[in-house]
C-alpha cells in the first residue's frame, strides 16, 4: 500500500503549484460557482427583456435589469485570486446570448482604446454546451487550460489584457447565455455609478406605489427587431418579443378590431406591440389582457421559469378569474409570422422544458398571480435599496424573498 500521508502532501503541493501557475498566466476555473437557481432566473430576466446585442445574432439584458444578480461574491473572487482586495469596480456588466451562427475570433478584452480601462473579467455560463446549445466553445491562445466547455453554473476568471487572448467557436445550434462582467481599478468607470443615475430618474421621482407591471425598462420598439442574414444574404428579422412567445406555442391577439393593422411595414408592426393585447394558444385566448407584448413576455418566461414550484402554492385557477373561450376566429399579428421559420432557427430548443402544466391556460392565472406579487416584491425592495444607495454611491444586492 502506499503512504496516505506522504500523497496528500503531494496532492497539495501540485494543487500549490497549479494555483501559483494559474496567477502567473491569470485565469482561474471555477466550477459550481453560480447556482442552478441563479442560472434560472437570470435566463428568465434575460428571455423576458433581451435586445439586440453589439454583434450580429448577439442578443443582451441592458444594465436596470441586473440590479438582482449579486455580483459582489464574484468581485470578492476576482479581487482575492488577483491580489488586489477592495481596488476594484465592476466596470460592465453583460448578461448576453449567443444565437445561431454567432462567434468571435481571437481577441483581448482590452484590445480597443475606449476599453483599456477593463482589468479582468469574469465570464458565467448559465447553460451548457451540447444539452442548450451546440458549438460555442472558448479557446485561450495559449496556455492551459484552452479550450472551456461551456457548463452551467462555471465561471472563467481571467486578466483582459494580451496574456489571455481568446475565441469563441461558431454557435451552431440553439443559444448559449452568458453573464459577463468586466473589472477595472479605475473609479471614473464604475458602472454603479450608471445604474444609480438611470434608476433615480426613473423611481426617485415616483410617488406612485404600484408596481410598474413592465417590470423592465422597455426599449424603443426597433431594439427587437432581430435581422438574420444567412448564406443567401437575404436579409430576413422578426420581433424578439413575438418570436419567444411564438416558439413555446403562443401567439398574440388584439380584441380591438378598430386596433388591427393591414399587412405594412414593420415600423407599424412594432408600434401595434406596444398596445394592449391577449394570448393564445391552440385555438384558445386568454382573457387577461396585458398593457403590451412585452409584458406579456414577462408572464409566459415567469411560468416557464416557475411553474414546477406553482403547482404546490396552493392557488386555484377559478380563485383568479380568468376565463378561457374558444379562438374559433382569431387575427394574429400579421407581418412578423412571415419569418416564423427565422425564428424557429434562432430560438430552437435543443432541451424541452421539464413537464410544465403551467403552461396550459387551464392553470396560468396561478403563474400570473405569483409574477404579480414576484414584481411587486422586487419593486419594493427596490425602492427601499435606491436612497440608501444613492448616498453611498454604490450598489449592494438584493435578497429576494420567494415569490
């Protein structure tokens, strides 16, 4: 037999030494780091507000909408590997997904002027490769290790200068989402800064004390509107907003005739969606209608996210007052189903959600009642964080309570 003693001392000793090497060539592995519950919501903030990203088939979450990720474990992380405790700021925060067909070549995270302020980064994945989406894999140049198989809950932690260049390899298949967040040591970039200054216009000055049932700010209409150019260069789109409800079986139905738009132009399209408007789903609607599409995004996204753990609440559906009719004549929205086909391949699901009975109408106001009280929630805390933020300029997270 061998000496226990004498292999763990070895066993520490090359765990030293590949910490030692780790900082040498600055990046660090860690796994598990991001729970799955984490994971979940931030692909539920993400699917329910997502634009159009930098990039071409790049989708991302603008900065309001993260304000309950709790980045400052991964900071502390970031700060302790790199030896520099409390000197650093999260300089851009990035919950970003990578469609069909995206990549990017090899690059530094530093290598433009207006982005020398950028120290290290940290990247979070919130899928996995080959189960949510296929290709997508990230290349270090040099160094090991090189190539990362992308896994949900894993962090890459690295600097965002030349000694960690790197790639990503074409998606290929379905959508692999990221959180993203980039360090610097110079206080003028500080994001929080940015954060504060957006969420003071928009709640200081409130004095109403309901919720915003749009929990996220909405951007302007021409921000889902996704292009696709494939092989052929025919340039083909649809609107986010319609193009994820329409992949999980949904559509969009306006009750107001006088409301209804002739086949147009997708500018028309686009303002139509900012109307209120019903759901349906396999010949049936819906009768709760929402202020506009993408507050009924937020709905749909919530019960996906949620419903397993709705159907134990307790509530019943005739308790809600919901009613659900027969579609025997319904007028979806006309122009965006043009490219349904566009859709389908951007947003194809490799992975089939748990058995969900949520997402029938028999049972959805249960998942509408718990989205309500689930934004009311975040709205209050919200609003009982910003004073004490704003007076020390800087951001702390959020504990959300279970909706």
């Amino acid at each position: 037999m061998g000496r226990p003693g004498r292999g763990r001392g070895n066993e520490g000793a090359v765990a030293a030494r590949m910490a030692e090497t780790e900082r040498e060539r600055g990046r660090l592995i860690l796994r598990d780091f991001v729970s799955p519950d984490l994971c979940k919501e931030l692909e539920f903030i993400h699917k329910s507000c997502g634009t159009i990203g930098y990039r071409d088939n790049v989708l991302s979450t603008t900065l309001p909408h993260l304000i309950a990720t709790g980045c400052e474990r991964l900071k502390e992380k970031v700060e302790e590997f790199f030896g520099c405790e409390y000197e650093l700021f999260i300089e851009f925060t990035g919950l970003i997904s990578w469609t069909t067909g995206s990549r990017i070549g090899w690059h530094s995270d530093d290598n433009r002027p207006y982005l020398k302020q950028r120290h290290f980064a940290a990247v979070c994945y919130l899928n996995t490769c080959n189960k949510d989406f296929m290709g997508g894999i990230f290349h270090f140049q040099e160094g090991e290790p090189n190539n990362i198989l992308p896994t949900a809950g894993t962090v890459v932690i690295y600097t965002a200068d030349v000694r960690n260049i790197h790639c990503v390899d074409e998606i290929t298949n379905g959508e692999r989402l990221t959180l993203t967040l980039w360090f610097t040591r110079d206080s003028s970039h500080d994001e929080d800064a940015k954060i504060l200054d957006l969420l003071s216009q928009r709640y200081l000055s409130c004095h109403d004390d309901v919720p915003d049932p749009r929990l996220p700010v909405p951007a302007s209409s021409n921000m889902y509107w996704f292009s696709f150019v494939p092989e052929s260069s025919k340039k083909l789109g649809f609107d986010i907003r319609w193009a994820r409800v329409y992949i999980l079986g949904y559509n969009f139905y306006f009750n107001d005739r006088n409301s209804s738009i002739k086949l147009g132009s997708s500018d028309e399209v686009l303002e139509l969606l900012n109307m209120p408007l019903l759901l349906i789903k396999d010949g049936y609607i819906l009768e709760r209608q929402f202020s506009n599409s993408l507050q009924a995004l937020q709905v749909v996204q919530f019960c996906l996210w949620r419903g397993p753990h709705l159907q134990g609440s307790g509530l019943q559906f005739s308790e809600l007052g919901i009613e659900v009719k027969s579609g025997a004549s319904v007028e979806c929205c006309p122009v965006i189903m043009s490219d349904q086909e566009v859709a389908e391949k951007i947003f194809v699901q490799l992975s089939s959600p748990d058995e969900d009975p949520i997402l029938n109408f028999a049972s959805f106001g249960i998942g509408i009642a718990a989205w309500e009280t689930y934004v009311h929630t975040l709205h209050t805390q919200l609003l009982d964080s910003l004073p004490l933020w704003s007076a020390y300029g800087t951001i702390s997270p959020l504990t959300l309570r279970e909706s």
